[in-house]
C-alpha cells in the first residue's frame, strides 16, 4: 500500500490496543496511561484534539510509526461485522491494496481481535 500521509486514519481513532502493543510503547518510552484508556472492556487510542495521540501535525504522521499498534499496521483493513475485512473507505490510497494484501492483512485481522477479545476476559 502506498500512503498519501492525509492523517484520515489518525482522525478520531477508535483503534483498540493489544497487551502487546501497550508493551511495545512502553519499551519506546511512552506511558500506557498517556496513550490509551479504557472504554468499556477494550483499550483504546486516546485522541487529542481530535487526533490520535501519536499522530505530528507539524510531520504528517506517526511519532511511534515503527513500534505503532498491529492495527495501524494493518489499515486501512479493518473489520466489519458484516462483511469480515474490508478495506476502509475513508483511506484514499485503499486503492492501492491488492487482493492478496487484503487476504493477508485480513486474517492477520482475525488473529488481533481474536487476541484482544481473549486478553478481555482476563
């Protein structure tokens, strides 16, 4: 996938978080209590001013790009309840994902929420 840096996916993030995405930003440096809260029973990416607490304006992207969460990895596949893992149509550049990516980065998909709804029940 190509990425046109628009900050679309960065625009009121709703993305859930894994233990092991928590871990991963806490080893770079960050605070799980500064990056994430609790909404419900998922963990969350907390938005400042309407942005992903991550995202640079003055840059166009992500502080933490190389240790970001599986799930920015992954976008704009996301899932729908309907229809499994579809390519968000927010992304401009959704365009760009191949139907194989879109396979792949889709049971990779599967794999995290699965995951994330085990690490609920604990």
């Amino acid at each position: 996938m190509r990425c046109s840096r628009c900050g679309k996916c960065c625009e009121e993030t709703e993305m859930e978080v894994s233990n092991h995405d928590i871990k991963r930003l806490e080893e770079a440096g960050y605070h799980r209590d500064e990056f994430s809260f609790r909404d419900g029973h998922a963990i969350r990416l907390v938005n400042v001013d309407g942005r992903c607490y991550f995202y640079t304006s003055a840059e166009k992207g992500c502080r933490v790009y190389r240790d970001r969460p599986l799930g920015c990895r992954l976008y704009p596949v996301v899932y729908s309840a309907d229809d499994g893992a579809v390519i968000d149509g927010l992304c401009s550049m959704g365009h760009t994902i191949s139907e194989k990516e879109l396979k792949t980065k889709g049971k990779i998909l599967r794999k995290l929420l699965r995951k994330i709804d085990e690490e609920r029940k604990h």
